[in-house]
C-alpha cells in the first residue's frame, strides 16, 4: 500500500507543488540526485571513478509536452556526451524517450534519439534507453532495434516484473544488443506484471541466469564507457550473490558482466563490490525535474520515507 501511494504521488501534480516546496525535500532529493547541472554530475562522476566506479548519467526528465522540450533534451544529452569526452571521465548516458518525444511522435523522438546516439558513437561512448511504463515498451524497443541496427552503440531496459521479459530478453540478447535487469519501479496491472514481489525475485534471477549466458555476445570497452552485455540492476544482496554463484558454477568471466546500482544507495555494497574484483556501474541522475524520480525512490524502500520525514521536520 505504502509503494503504491508513492508511485501515485509520482504522477501527481498538485503533490509535486506540494513535496517540492516543503523544507526537507530538496535536502533529502540530493541524496539520489546529484546536483542540477552537467558540471555537478561530471563531479560526481569523477569522484565515483576514484573509487573504481563506472558511471551513466541521467538528465532528469520524462513525457514531455512539446517539440521544444524535447529538442532541448537531446540538446542537454549532446552537451552531457562532450562533458564526458572533455573531462576523461568514465562514464555513458541513460535517457528516457519520453523525454525525447515519443508520446509526440515516434518519428520525432527517434530522430532526436539519433543525434544522441550518433554523438556518442562518434566519442566512442554508448546510450542506455531506459525503460518506461508498459504502454511505452513495443514502441521504445523497437526504436532501441532501429538504432542498434544503424550504430550498435545502444543498449535497452528490462524489468523482471513484467511476464513479457523473458522473451524480450532471449531476442535482445541474441541480436547481440545490452541489456540492463532490474525489478521495474512502476505500477502496472496483474494481467501485465507479477503482484508478488517473491515472483518478482524469483524472475529476477531465472532473467539474471539467461542473461549471463548469453553475455559472451558482447565485451565491453577497454575503457568502462561501453558496458558489457550483461548489466545487473539491484541492490538486493540475495539477487547480487545468487549471480556470483551462478556465473562462478558456469566459469563466466567477471569481464562479461557487470552490476548497476543508483547513485546515494547502497554506497557500502558498491565499493565492497569493486574491492571483490567486479564492475560497478553507477546511475547519476541530475536535473531540475527530480520529484517523479525522487518519490520512485522512496516507494522502493520504507527507509527511505523514514528518512524524508526526518529531513523534512528538522532544523
């Protein structure tokens, strides 16, 4: 109940002009949200480096209203992908198509997928397309198709929440496309999605399993910014060990895969992942539209709200 409701608040615009104005909540955003600006996430960036961490950077943003919009953040990815390339930083770019139009036009958002896409290529980089909610998924899968047939340099998201994901990931997988696992972090009906977060978990690593058999389909670059194949989102230890048990049974090399988490959680787990000799990935979210994601964030974990209510009612 309590997840639900966040995720409800996340869409809602007469919450958002609440949370936002109360005191704690910028506070309390910049534990996931680095800053607001490229500068700040190159900073942020640069200090995860230090500690043998990868990185992807997120422009905050989703289902935008017009051609501007969206032409302005994929004008904001542009100068990300420079950022990076003036900087030496290890790090790629994740974005949303909504944000880039595609409740527009699917032509327009491809187009403006493709600067991003072709710029990154360009610098030797790669583009994460995150994934959204289920009346978005066909439609953003076969754009991330279209551009991995045009630069290869793409990768998509899939959630192990949905029944539809397995036979998404045995398809991406084997055309040799990357691929980020997580749970899923919106609200979706029965028919399309596992109620029980039990299911949920047990999908997760049957998912984890098939994607690291497969993970031999594509290495990642020399320098971190291209992932491999294989890239598993989670912060659940159970998840995390069921995986090193799997890939050492199987002899994969740790080469072949690496873990993702979210900028401010977890950060103990992160490093002690990196001291164990495995990749990690961290997402970076940075912007001004934080609230959709912020409340995601804290319908994933109780402790989070605890916290938020603290920040808010302090000093």
């Amino acid at each position: 109940m309590l997840q639900h409701t966040f995720l409800a608040l996340s869409r809602a615009s007469w919450a958002q002009g609440i949370i936002t104005q109360m005191p704690g909540a910028r506070r309390m955003a910049r534990r996931f949200v680095c800053g607001e600006t490229v500068g700040a996430a190159i900073a942020a960036v640069r200090a995860l480096n230090a500690k043998g961490l990868h990185a992807t950077l997120d422009f905050l943003g989703e289902s935008v209203t017009n051609e501007e919009e969206a032409r302005s953040a994929a004008d904001e990815y542009l100068r990300a992908l420079d950022e990076i390339a003036a900087a030496g930083v290890c790090s790629n770019v994740s974005l949303k198509l909504t944000q880039f139009g595609l409740d527009l036009d699917d032509g327009f958002c491809l187009h403006n997928a493709r600067r991003v896409v072709a710029r990154a290529q360009a610098q030797g980089n790669f583009v994460r397309v995150d994934m959204e909610g289920t009346p978005h998924t066909d439609r953003t899968l076969a754009i991330v198709r279209a551009l991995h047939g045009e630069f290869g340099n793409v990768g998509a998201v899939l959630q192990s929440y949905l029944y539809r994901s397995e036979a998404d990931l045995i398809a991406l997988a084997d055309a040799g496309i990357r691929i980020r696992l997580c749970k899923g972090a919106y609200r979706e009906p029965p028919d399309r999605a596992y109620p029980r977060k039990a299911d949920v978990d047990a999908n997760y690593i049957k998912l984890a399993r098939l994607l690291l058999d497969r993970s031999d389909n594509a290495r990642r670059s020399d320098d971190g910014r291209v992932p491999p194949l294989a890239a598993l989102a989670t912060h659940d230890e159970k998840m995390i060990a069921a995986a090193k048990t799997y890939a050492e049974e199987r002899k994969i090399p740790r080469q072949q895969f690496e873990f993702q988490m979210l900028y401010g959680v977890r950060r103990e787990l992160q490093e002690r992942l990196v001291a164990e000799g495995y990749a990690v990935r961290i997402y970076v979210p940075y912007g001004t539209h934080w609230y959709p994601y912020f409340m995601r964030r804290l319908a994933e974990r109780p402790a989070n709200v605890w916290f938020f209510v603290r920040s808010a009612f302090s000093k």
